[in-house]
C-alpha cells in the first residue's frame, strides 16, 4: 500500500458516486474545493518521504500490510 494507491482509491470512488470533485469535498468534509485537489494531487505524487508511505513501509518490512476495504463488504 501507498499513497498512490490510496489516491486511486477514492478517484474511483468519486467517479463512480459522486457528479463532480466538489460534491465528494463536501461529504468528506473539504471547506472548500481546492483543499480536496491539493490532497488529492500530494497523494498522487506518491512520494517517497511521506509518512503514509514511511509507515506502509516500516509495517511491510515487519511482515504486516494495510488492507483497505469499504465497509460490510
């Protein structure tokens, strides 16, 4: 797991739920719609340095891994 998959994630889970970036910032809790873009665009980046990935990798080296997956499924 890392951050561009994470991003990947909740892109398809707003192109398939929602009509527009804005309606999905809203229900997720952005004030505002650039905040939800500039998440968005730091998670694509994927990079190296950030802590999802430093956590993701620090837990597959200790043999676990993060499982994402919608709830009651």
């Amino acid at each position: 797991m890392n951050c561009k998959e994470v991003f990947k994630i909740i892109d398809n889970e707003r192109r398939i739920n929602y009509k527009n970036r804005s309606e999905m910032s809203e229900k997720i809790g952005f004030t505002n719609p650039q905040g939800y873009h500039i998440f968005m665009k730091r998670l694509e980046a994927n990079k190296n340095g950030s802590h999802f990935n430093k956590v993701c990798k620090i837990l597959e080296k200790l043999g676990y891994e993060i499982i994402i997956k919608k709830k009651g499924e």
